[in-house]
C-alpha cells in the first residue's frame, strides 16, 4: 500500500481502545461471533509461515459463522468427528483424516504418542490394531481396540 492509502485508512478507520484477550479464560467470555480474526485460532482464515492468507470461508462473512474459534470448538464435550472437523474448518473428511495421521506420526517420532488418551494410542499403534473413535462408537470399543480390554 502506499502511503497516502495508510493515512486514509488511518484516518477512516481509528485504533479502537478493545483489548484483546492474553489467556483462554479471558476469552472463553469474550463475544461470540469472535471479532479478532488476527487470532491464530480464529477459523476465518489461516496465514501461512510465509506469509500468504488463505480466507478458510470465502463465500461467508465472520458474523455468518457458526463456529469462529478452534478452542472453542476442541473443548467440546466428548470430542467431534472427521465429518464435524471438515464442515468446520470447510476441508473434506479425508484432508481432515490425513492431518490427523501426519500429526500422530509427528508424535509417535517424537516419544509423546503415550501422552495423549492415557497411552492407549501408543499402545494400539504398537500392535497395528488402532480403531478410529466415532461419534456411535462406545468407549469399550475404543478401550479394546487399543488392548486394555479386561477378559
């Protein structure tokens, strides 16, 4: 932009005296819709590390969303799905899917798989029997597909 478009846009839009939330709980009570798109939690659009901007919505505007914020939305009782991911971050189930192997893999490599749902991840992809939990799915099946199932 050049200069003489900053000032204009300065002058027609002032900094506003809103002070956006540090921590979690200070916005877990904020307004929803979220009005701080800059957020990296925020779902209206992502930045990529170099830079570019990927509106995740295009045919929307920030007040027409549902969901607006990603711990809002990972804070859900009893989790969400595949399907309930990909309608809210507007990726097809299977992206959403590839993600989720990408970022277990990372994990495993790591040594923190065992970290998440009380090691019964690590434990089942030891064995190569790892069942995806659904939304139907019973905890007993997830329980025996990771092999702590009591005979």
């Amino acid at each position: 932009m050049r200069k003489d478009e900053l000032r204009l846009g300065a002058v027609l839009y002032p900094p506003r005296d809103v002070s956006r939330p540090r921590t979690r709980g200070e916005c877990r009570c904020m307004e929803r819709p979220c009005p701080f798109v800059g957020c990296k939690y925020h779902l209206y659009l992502d930045v990529s590390p170099r830079g570019g901007i990927k509106f995740n919505f295009p045919d929307l505007e920030v007040w027409e969303l549902q969901e607006t914020c990603a711990l809002d939305v990972a804070e859900r009782p009893g989790g969400v799905t595949l399907e309930e991911v990909g309608t809210i971050m507007n990726l097809t189930r299977e992206r959403i899917r590839q993600l989720e192997a990408m970022g277990l893999q990372r994990l495993q490599e790591a040594g923190l798989l065992e970290l998440i749902d009380g090691g019964r991840l690590a434990r089942a992809a030891e064995t190569g029997r790892r069942r995806r939990r659904s939304a139907v799915e019973p905890e007993e099946d997830w329980a025996r597909a990771a092999g702590d199932e009591e005979d």
